[in-house]
C-alpha cells in the first residue's frame, strides 16, 4: 500500500516535472523556479491543530458607531452598533482572530478554491468582518443595502482598487495575487465600515468562530509556527510539531491592556 | 693520350660557398615578417573583426531558436478558433463584396472607354467653341452687325456635330454615333458624376471587409508583439553572410563645427565591436541581452542592445553615436584600451560604469532633474543641499545672489547718473538764461528739460530694480542657518563643541567637518556668539503640550523633510535636518518664533548702510518697527531690505498655541545626559576678532548670513566645467607617482588600477579633501587646503557628485546638441530647479513613477494613506494655472481664517505658505502646466450653462443614492465636514479644468491610484456616460451624458444652490439634529 503510494507520488511529480519542461520550451522564458517540481502532500499522513483564542481582561469599551451621516443605514439598525473589533463572549472567547500557519511549511502546491469568498454589505456594516481566502481565490463583494458603498482594499502587495456599488448593482468579483496578511479595506462614503482580508498562499487558516474555535485542518507532519492575529491586540505566535495524522491542541490568549498591566 | 688533368683552380669563393643557408633564412624571415604584418594588419590590429564573427554566430544562433519559437506562435494564432473566425468572415464578406465590386468594376471600365472614345472629339469641340466665344466678345458693343454676326457662327458652332465611335458595353461599339456641342460637354459632365458615385459605392461595399481585415490585423500584432519569422530570417540570413567591416558612424557631419574639424569633429567605431547596439542588425524589438547569445557570464561579450532604449529612442546614434555621452575615444578600433581612451593622454576616457550618467551632463547641464539619470540628479542635488554651493560657484545654479550684486549696482549707479543731472539741469538753465540768442537759449533749455524726463525715467528703471531685488532677495536661501541669530537661538556652550563635532552630533548633517585648532574653534565661537543680534529679545513663551505637539509634528508633515529619531530608529526626510537632539541646542522662545514663521528675523538688514536695522531707525521717521514683504523698504534710505531668513523652511501657518505644542515637543528631544562645557572665552573680543578673520578664511558666509561679512563671495574654484581641467592642473600633491601606480592614499590598491585621472582626483578630495595636504609643508598653517571634508553618506553620493564633476565639460559637441529646449520642456527644465529647491516632493508625488517622502513614511501605511498630501501628476490638466497662482502664493485661501488648508481641510497634513518670489511662481505654475502639456497662455474653456430642467435633473442626481458625492465632500456645512475627505465644489467653478473634472469622476483610479474617490460610478450606454445606480425617475429619459452633466452641474454650483442641496439631502438631515445650516454652506 505504501509503495504504491509513493509511486502515484512519483508519478504525479514526474507528470509535473514533464508539464513544467514542457511549457518551459513553449515560451521560452518561465521563471525557473517553476521547472522545480513541488511537494505534494501525502494525505494518509495529515493531522490537524484545533484550539481556541480566548481573551484574558475585559476589553476597554467601543464607543457605538454613529450612522447619522447616512439615515437609510441608521433606520437599519434600531440598536446602537457597536464596532466589532474585539467580539468576546461571557466566558472570553474570542471570535474574529485569524489563526494561520505562520512558518514551517514546505514548499507544496495547492489548488485554489473553486468557490468564492464573499463579503456581503449589510446594514453598512461588513459581513463577515474579517475574511480570509487564497491567493487567487474570487473574491465577491455583494451590496444589500439601499444606498451606494464603494470597496477600497489598501494592500502592500497587492493591487490597489476602489469600486463603486450603487443598490442593486451586480456583485464584484475581485482577486489578490499575492499572499499578504491583514489588508484594511474600507468604505470611504461611510467611514465606520471597516474590514481585512488575509490572503494567504495555502488553505491552513482560519478565523476563530463566536465560541473561539478555530480548526486547521490536512497539515503535513512537521513543526510549525502558528500565529494568532487579532485586530486590536495585535499577533500570538507558538510553535506546535505535529506527527503523522496527529490531531495537536493550541489555545490562544489576549491579554487586554488593564490585564497585562496586572 | 696526354693525360690532361682538368686544371684545378684556386676554390672559387662565390661560385662554391653556398648561400642557401642563409638566403633560406632570410627568405624564411621575410615570409615570416610579412606572414605578421599581414596578420597584424588584418587581424591583430582589428579585434573587431574577431567580434563581428564571434557576434555573427552567436546571433544568428539566437534567431534561429526566436524563429522556432515565433513560428510556434505564429502557428498557434493563426490556428486559433479566434483568428479562424476573423479570417472566415473576412473571406466571407469579401465574397460578398466582390459580386457588387465587379459589377461596379465593369461599370467604371465602361466609363472609362466611353471617356477616352469621347475625349478627341471633347477636344477638338472645347477649343472650337472657345475659339468662336473669343470671337465674339472682342467684337466692341457698338459694332452690332459684326457683334450679330459673330454670334451666328457661334451658334452655328454649337449647332455643329461631332462623330464618335460610341462604346455601349459588353465590347459592342456604337458606330459614328454623332453628339452635339452640348451633348458632349452633358455626356462629360455626367460620366465624371457617375464615376464619382460608382467610387463612392464601391467604398461602401467594401467597408464591412475591411473593417474586417483592421481588426485581424490588430488581432494578430496583439498577439504576436515582436518580429514576425520572416523578418527574423532576414536578419538572421544578413548574419549568415555578414560583411566584416568597420562601422562607423560621423556625429554631426554637416552640422556646426566647434574645433574647425568640420562637424562636431568626431567619428565613433564603437559599433565595430559593439554590433548588438547597431538597430540595423538589432532591431528595437529583439532587445539582445548577453544572456540570449549564451555569453551571461563573459567579460568579453560587448554585443547586448542598449539596456535604455528609450534613451536611444531620444539619442539616435546615427545622430550621438557613442562616444559623445560614454566618452572614450571612438575613432580607435585597434584595442579595447585604446577604444575606451583608458590610455594617457587621452583627455576623455570611458566613464566607469557607477560614473555612465556624467554622459548626460554635458548637454543636460541645464537641468535639475534629468529624466533617467537618478545618479546625475542625486549628484545635483548633493552639490546644493550639501553646500558645495556655498564655496563653488556653478552655472546655472542658484545664482540669485550675483543677480542681485548685478542689480545693486545698477541702482547705485542709476542714483550717482541722476544726482549728476541733477546738478547739470540748473547749471543749463542759468547758461539758457545767459544765452546771447533765442535759439542758443531754446537748445539749452530743452537739454535741461530733455534731462528731467531722462530722470524721470531713470525712477521708472530703478524701481523695476528694487522689485527685483524684492523679489531676489526671497529667492535666495543659504544652506546653513542665519548665525545673526544664533545668540537668540543658540545655547552658548554648545557651539563650540558643534562646530568641532558636528557628526557626532548630527551624523547626517549637512555641515561638513572643517579642519580646525581648538584655538580656531573657540575664535570661532566667539565670533558666532558675539556677532549674533541680542535686541529687541524675543517674546517669552508659556510651555506647551509636548504630547499634542508630537501629534502635529507627525500630522502636519514636518516629516516629508525633517527626520527624527537616531540610528536606525530614525524616520523622516533628509532635505532637512535631524532634530532628534535639537532640545540641547536651542531656546525653546525662539523655537516657538521659528516653527510659526521660519522667515522672521531679529532685525532687517540694509545692503546700503551695511547694517542691522532696529526700532531706533523706524522711530526716527515715526514709523511702527515692522518689516516683511509687504513693508521692505528701508526707512532711512528707501531701498529694499533683507526682511526674512534666508532659508527654504516654510511656515505651516499654525496658531500660536499649536506652535507652542510642537515646540515643547521638539525641546523635549534630547539625550537625558546631555552637558557642556562652559565657554567663558566666548565674550572676548578679541577672539571674536580672530573668529571674524578666520570664518572670511573657511568661506562660512558662503552658507551662512554671518554680521560683517554680509558681502563675502564664493572662495571656492567654480566648478562647472571642472570635467574638462587638464590633469596635470588637478593638484595631487604628493600621490601623483601612487596614483599612477594604483595605490590609495590609505595604502589599499586601486581596483581599477593606476587613478590618475579626473575620476580618482574627485573621489579622493570628495572622501577627504585632507589627504591632499598630507607630508606638504606649509610656511604659514593658513596655507594648508581650505576644503572641508564634505558630510557624504558612502560611496553612492561620492560617485553621484563625481558622475556630475565628470560630465560638467567644455562642450564637445555643437550648440546645437545642448539640451535648451524652446517649447514648454523648457518650463520643465526650469520648474524642477523650484520644485527640488523647496523639496515639493517631499509631499507630493509629482512625476509619474516617482514617490514623494510621505508615501514611504511607516505613518501613511495602510488605511492612513488616505491622508496623503494630493498626487499631483495631473495637477496642470486638473487646475486652472490662475487659480494655481494664487493658491501657491497663499494656500490657504483665505486672509483671515489661515490656519487650515485652503482646498483639503480635512488633511491633517498642511500644505504651507512658501513665500515664493513671483517669478518662482510662475516657474511652477507653468512647470505643472507643460507636465500635463497644457498650452500656454490658458484659456479658460466655455462651460455650457444649464437650463432649467437640467439643472433640476442635476439637483436630482446629485442627491440621488447613485451619486453619493456629498457624503466625502465637504459641503461648508461643519458637522458634516468633520468626516468630509474631499474638497468642496464650490471651488470647482475657479479651481477646475471641466475636461479634467470629466475624466476623473467616470475613472479616478486612472489619474491617481489608489485614491479615496471610487470608480464605477458611471458605465457606458451608447456613447454616453450615465450612472451605473439607480437614478431619480426625472433624469431617466435624460439622453444627454450625465458626467458631463455633473460637471456643468458643479462648475455652475453657488453657495445658495449648495446650501439648497445639504438641505435636502440624507446627509444632514439625517441624524436627527436639524443641520446648524445650509447657512454654514456660504463660509
């Protein structure tokens, strides 16, 4: 059973090998490190990191947006909004943290997700607040609200744009190219409508749930930096090493300011 | 049989010693000597000849591999199901085209006979008639019967007929068909008429192919960029019989002569070996790298094509050649040496390749900024910034400062002419008194007269002088601080220890280190001190918030030209100083003086009385002791005084209280064990008498305004044609023999060898000047060099100013070469020199490509970019040039509400006022026009004016959930404009150019990336622009185009419309809170 594996894997290599040769002579002038053939990861062996992010303190108060600039999205919302900056429950748990793999990853290739990735605006508010996807991976960006927003990611390495989206407007499918972490995209019309996306050049990410659960899931065995991104408490990094089909915990905690101060 | 011996003579010397041997020798060594003359001449000598085949092979190697590859897609595109497409309904619409274009064909081929069948007769009819017409008309009038007769046989002519044999188609012929004079000219006259109509609907038919055949054309050079494979054949079969011969090529043959050479005197050979730069072999589009010829890693593989071609674009070589901008001596093909003048006595030799861009000086001197040439323009902005103007006088550099030398003299000049005629106009008018004639009298009189209006006159002119000098006297800025202030400025013990450890200090200041005594220093000191102004003493200023002050000091933009932070921490510009230990040295009093108005002094100077004025010389004529540009006239004589600092630092037209912040924050920045050591010495006079004679010895008023030598010049040599001085008057001193042997001064080898030339002089004197006076003996210590060691960050700014020092030659080259352009490059040209004199890009980004201080600063990463000072790549298409006068002379827009930004109120970053002269605003408001090629004079285009139902469909639009322009732009209204990111339109109207305000608003991203204004908000219908959302139901039927709609909209805008507009919209009326007003709207 293993031979046997290992032969599909050098076949598929091979076949990769041969392609990327082949489009080599084709245009004469691909990069060459695309000649060198990448790991391709031996899925009976997978394990996965599963944990939670969780936030020790109280987080200091947010003061409620005010909407009154735009009265269509002030009638929307009968309650105050409150930025969702640090989103916590009762027993701490934190949602809206970006857990990902931050170093130790060989050099694999991995298919982009067919599906896209949407953001929705609602109520002139983001949803979902932080998102995540590949490099590659579209990026859709729907408007249910009656009034126009435009959409303005301010990357580094990616491409820079600012679209219009009047109501009814059919949705905007975008890509990034590059991986970049933590890409502020905001709505100039209406300033409180702010959000990030990670783009990222692997599937192992994550953005912790509203019970702060976040789960990595087909990591290859080997030993990993894990990092932990939180929009107003910054980055956690810890190293985990996982087996073969090893399934490895890992808590993540915030210190609120007045905490670490304790 | 008598035997008879053969008579034995004596050996005969000649006929039996052999020569054989030594004739064989001989012979051998003359075949040899010619076998190597041969050789040397044919191939030892030429080198190039073994390059052009080493080229020719390798080439024509590479373009059989292109030609592989270019065929492969040439096969694929036109195997493509798109190109197979175009193809078919190419041949399919010429199919159908052809039916028509036959019969059309044989139509026109049938006139055509029909014309030629007729055309003798035509002839012969028009020259009859004509004839007879002439006839008739030179009959007088008053001859009736000659007049009735000669009209008979006029009509008898016209009545008379013509024989043709008449084609009718299909090669049938119509015998003798007989026309009339009339008939013919009609048959004429309609056949040409049917042509015509026939060419016309032949056109027609054949549009729809070939409308066809444009866009395959335009398919196939889209997706085949590059030489097609028949054209890369050719060359490659040019290579395969390549004729080996020297290329050559005359700069400038027909051209002016400047050495009586004929031409510019100089035949370049360069391509001999150099063949790959040669267009005629190496096409544009082949762009040949070593890399492509397999030769990546040789030394000796001169074949690539120019790495700029858009350089060769601009400096085609069979107009430049080579030589001319990389040096060398281009007519010498026998080695690599002697080809790139790396030989002595040759005065140009080859620049190196960190020094290439000293090429473009000698015609491009007369830029600032030359476009792809970042070394020459660092090298030029080193030689301002870092003082070498101080000392070295430069054409073309700032020289306000001997215009304004030129103009004082002038008017004093001017003022001896008129207090001469002054005293002559009375002395004439008593001799016209005392005439012994009327006429003696007359002619006396009106000399006297004739000298009052030659004064009246002489007014005119010497009041032009003063505004210039005005206008000089804002112009010019020294590098260094005014030290008439320092004693108000300056901490006293400090400026001994600066002036002896300036880099210690400041590690990046632009002070270079002198080579000075203690004794020197402390004389220095003393005279600094001393001479420096102390009344009246500053206001003294409360403490501010030193917490807010860092605030500001990061927002306003202090950053795009101060740095701050030491080491590695540091962030900022580096136009001007570091000013993280600025709380050591200063007076927090004057620093709240100086941070809210840079320019003010202590007291004006007056160039005609030599002195400092104070409140004693206004009081004496009654006068408030206030003097600034708009009261610069000096009360005692009525000249123009020095009123500001001469500095370049603007003022950020802040209030009292924000300026009493940043100060408190900039005094905070010290290190905490910060000392000196008292300076007693300070207050001799007779120190300070030293320090006056030494700081005239070291040139200090070169970059600073220094009491009593207010009218110092340069002591330094000028410079601008230092590329060109023979070497043997560049001093080495006593390295001459080690640098011809290729040992530095420090003892280390030479890379390059021996460094006796132009080069190695400059790199070590620009390292450190000192080593030129080691071992000499000096008589009197002030003999020893002068220069100080310049404060140079590495060898990248060592080589920029070389790159500059080298280029700036006597030219070689006709005038006409020199760049001097007389179009609007020329505002260009002079509109940089304003533009980098008051670092305009430390905040704005103003050429495509470039990027201004602020947009690499960590601060404006991210989301904050939004708060970036305006792009400004556009800014001659976007505003009107009269508006742009008058917002860079106050940017504020405003005479009394001057603390804030006059467009963008909402920017934290403020845009300051720079005091510029008139002059250095015209410079830039015509710079910024010729950089969006804007014609000069503007001419403010025509606005269509709205009628009434578009205007209310405007209104409609502008309110309408597609347009949401007034939820970013401010609208007066001040609770909405404290979210406002985007200017009001009110300005539009003064401000915009219409053309410009369309094209932004359908896609602002095209103009400036990444800007907060989205696009999208218009798409295309037909050939209108109309908003992508959903708009009002009175604007649907709107056929018009609805961004140009806006713009007349907003170009048309009033205070009451807009008042009008905030009213109705969501924007305040939302919220609750009733707006505190459209009233606000009117500002």
């Amino acid at each position: 059973m293993k031979t046997k594996l290992f032969n599909l894997a050098l076949a598929a290599a091979l076949a990769i090998a041969i392609t990327g040769c082949g489009k080599k002579e084709d245009t004469n002038e691909q990069p060459v490190a695309n000649s060198n053939a990448k790991k391709v990861i031996d899925t009976s062996t997978v394990g996965s990191v599963t944990g939670s992010v969780t936030l020790d303190g109280k987080p200091a108060p947010i003061k409620p947006i005010n909407m009154s600039a735009e009265p269509y999205c002030l009638k929307a919302h009968p309650n105050p909004v409150i930025p969702p900056e640090v989103v916590v429950n009762d027993k701490g748990d934190l949602a809206n943290v970006v857990v990902y793999v931050k170093d130790g990853l060989a050099d694999y290739n991995f298919d982009t997700p067919k599906e896209p990735v949407v953001l929705n605006q609602q109520g002139c508010m983001y949803d979902p607040h932080i998102i995540a996807l590949m490099a590659g991976q579209t990026f859709e960006v729907k408007n249910d609200d009656q009034t126009t927003h435009n959409i303005h990611p301010m990357p580094k390495d990616n491409r820079e744009w600012n679209k219009s989206q009047p109501p009814g407007a059919s949705p905007i499918d975008e890509t990034f190219g590059r991986a970049e972490l933590a890409i502020p995209v905001k709505c100039n019309v209406h300033p409180w409508m702010k959000s990030y996306i990670f783009v990222f050049k692997n599937p192992y990410y994550a953005v912790t749930s509203k019970d702060g659960k976040f789960t990595l899931k087909d990591l290859p065995p080997g030993t990993y930096t894990i990092e932990a991104w939180q929009e107003k408490y910054g980055v956690l990094d810890q190293t985990v090493t996982i087996g073969a089909k090893e399934s490895k915990p890992l808590t993540f905690t915030f210190k609120t300011a007045a905490a670490s101060g304790d | 049989m008598p035997d008879r011996s053969p008579e034995i003579l004596p050996e005969d010397p000649i006929k039996n010693r052999s020569f054989a041997f030594p004739l064989l020798i001989g012979s051998l060594l003359l075949i040899l000597t010619v076998a190597w003359s041969f050789y040397v001449e044919f191939y030892g000598l030429q080198p190039w000849r073994r390059y052009q085949s080493r080229f020719a092979k390798a080439y024509s190697e590479y373009l059989g591999k292109d030609i592989k590859r270019q065929k492969q897609d040439e096969t694929d595109v036109y195997s493509s199901p798109e190109y197979k497409q175009l193809a078919a309904s190419l041949a399919s619409a010429q199919q159908t085209a052809k039916v028509q274009d036959d019969e059309i064909a044989k139509q026109i081929e049938l006139l055509d006979d029909q014309r030629a069948a007729m055309a003798d007769a035509f002839k012969d009819e028009r020259g009859k008639i004509g004839h007879l017409v002439y006839q008739y008309e030179i009959v007088p009038d008053s001859d009736k019967s000659a007049k009735a007769k000669a009209l008979k046989e006029l009509n008898e002519g016209r009545s008379s007929t013509w024989k043709v044999d008449w084609p009718t188609g299909n090669g049938q012929v119509e015998k003798n068909k007989v026309f009339t004079a009339d008939q013919l000219n009609d048959t004429f006259t309609s056949i040409m008429a049917q042509r015509a109509a026939l060419v016309a609907k032949r056109g027609e038919v054949d549009k729809p192919a070939k409308d066809i055949q444009a866009d395959l054309t335009k398919y196939v050079s889209d997706h085949l960029p590059g030489l097609s494979s028949a054209s890369l054949d050719g060359l490659r079969r040019s290579m395969e019989d390549f004729d080996e011969r020297i290329i050559q090529i005359n700069v400038n043959p027909t051209g002016a002569s400047i050495n009586n050479l004929g031409g510019a005197g100089l035949v370049d050979r360069c391509e001999s070996c150099h063949v790959g730069t040669d267009p005629k072999y190496v096409p544009p589009q082949v762009a040949l790298t070593k890399a492509d010829l397999g030769m990546a890693k040789s030394n000796n593989a001169p074949f690539s094509s120019h790495p700029d071609l858009d350089l060769i674009q601009w400096h085609p070589l069979e107009k430049f050649g080579c030589s001319p901008c990389h040096g060398g001596n281009g007519r010498a093909i026998d080695s690599v040496q002697r080809g790139h003048g790396r030989y002595p006595h040759w005065l140009w030799p080859m620049y190196y390749p960190e020094n290439y861009q000293a090429g473009c000086q000698q015609c491009h001197s007369g830029d600032m900024v030359t476009e792809h040439a970042p070394v020459l323009n660092e090298g030029k902005q080193l030689y301002r910034q870092r003082g070498c103007i101080g000392c070295h006088r430069f054409q073309g550099f700032d020289n306000q400062d001997e215009q304004l030398v030129n103009a004082r003299q002038q008017i004093l000049q001017l003022a001896k002419t008129k207090s001469d005629d002054l005293l002559t106009i009375p002395r004439l008018q008593k001799q016209a008194d005392a005439a012994p004639d009327n006429a003696t009298a007359d002619k006396l009189n009106s000399q006297a007269t004739n000298l009052t209006v030659e004064i009246s006159r002489m007014d005119a002119r010497s009041e032009s002088l003063e505004q210039q000098t005005h206008n000089l006297l804002q112009e010019i800025k020294k590098v260094g601080p005014d030290l008439k202030e320092a004693r108000q400025k300056l901490r006293k013990e400090w400026i001994p220890y600066w002036i002896g450890h300036t880099t210690e200090f400041r590690p990046t200041t632009k002070m270079p280190q002198f080579r000075l005594s203690q004794d020197e220093t402390q004389a220095l000191a003393a005279f600094v001190w001393q001479s420096g102004l102390t009344s009246p003493p500053l206001e003294h200023q409360a403490p501010g918030n030193a917490a807010h002050g860092k605030q500001l000091f990061e927002e306003r933009g202090c950053l795009a030209c101060h740095s701050m932070g030491e080491g590695s921490s540091t962030v900022g510009g580096t136009f001007a100083a570091n000013l993280s230990r600025v709380g050591e040295k200063e007076n927090y009093d004057y620093v709240v003086r100086w941070v809210h108005d840079p320019r003010q002094r202590t007291r004006p100077y007056c160039p005609y009385e030599k002195r400092d004025l104070g409140p004693e010389d206004y009081a004496k004529h009654n006068l408030p002791y206030v003097f600034d540009l708009d009261h610069s006239r000096c009360p005692n004589d009525g000249h123009e005084l020095v009123v500001q600092q001469p500095t370049v630092m603007p003022s950020l037209r802040l209030s009292m209280d924000d300026t009493r912040d940043i100060a408190t924050y900039l005094m905070a920045q010290k290190r905490p064990d910060a000392s000196y050591a008292s300076a007693d010495y300070m207050d001799d006079p007779q120190l300070a008498a030293k320090g006056k004679d030494l700081a005239r010895h070291y040139g200090c008023a070169g970059c600073h305004e220094l009491s009593g030598l207010e009218d110092e010049g340069r002591i330094g040599t000028e410079l601008t044609n230092e590329g060109s001085k023979p070497i043997e008057r560049l001093d080495f001193a006593l390295w001459t023999e080690d640098a011809k042997r290729g040992v530095f001064p420090d003892g280390k080898s030479s890379p390059r060898g021996p460094w006796y030339d132009a080069k190695g002089f400059f790199e070590q004197k620009l390292r450190n000047p000192a080593v030129y006076d080691q071992g000499k003996y000096h008589a009197n210590p002030m003999d020893a060099l002068r220069m100080p060691k310049p404060n140079l960050y590495g060898d990248g700014d060592v080589e920029a100013l070389v790159s500059m020092l080298l280029g700036s030659t006597d030219p070689t080259l006709p005038p006409e070469y020199m760049y001097r352009p007389a179009d609007r490059r020329r505002y260009i040209q002079e509109g940089w020199w304003v533009v980098t004199k008051y670092n305009c890009i430390g905040c704005h980004q103003i050429d495509v490509g470039q990027k201004s201080v602020m947009q690499t600063l960590p601060y404006y990463e991210g989301e904050n970019k939004a708060n970036l000072p305006p792009v400004l790549t556009t800014e001659g298409a976007r505003v009107n040039p009269e508006w742009l006068r008058q917002f860079l002379a106050n940017p504020s827009l405003s005479t009394t509400d001057t603390n804030r930004n006059g467009v963008r109120q909402y920017l934290q970053a403020r845009m300051p006022t720079f005091y510029l002269s008139n002059d250095e605003i015209r410079k830039l408001v015509l710079f910024f026009q010729a950089m969006s090629s804007q014609p000069d004079p503007f001419i403010p285009p025509k606005v269509k004016p709205l009628d009434d139902s578009e205007r209310a469909m405007a209104r409609a639009l502008f309110t309408s959930p597609a347009a949401p322009c007034l939820k970013c732009h401010m609208t007066g209204n001040e609770a909405h404009d404290k979210n406002a990111i985007a200017p009001n339109f009110l300005l539009a109207h003064d401000r915009l150019q219409p053309a410009w305000t369309e094209r932004w608003i359908i896609d602002p991203a095209k103009i400036i990336p990444g800007t907060a204004m989205p696009s999208g908000l218009f798409r295309m219908e037909g050939d209108h622009w109309v908003f992508s959302g959903p708009v009002p139901a009175s604007v649907q039927h709107y056929q018009g185009d609805q961004a140009d709609l806006l713009v007349r909209y907003m170009f048309s805008l009033t205070p009451q419309e807009q008042a009008a507009l905030v009213g109705k919209t969501p924007t305040s009326t939302g919220g609750g809170t009733k707006p505190s007003g459209g009233a606000g709207g009117g500002k």
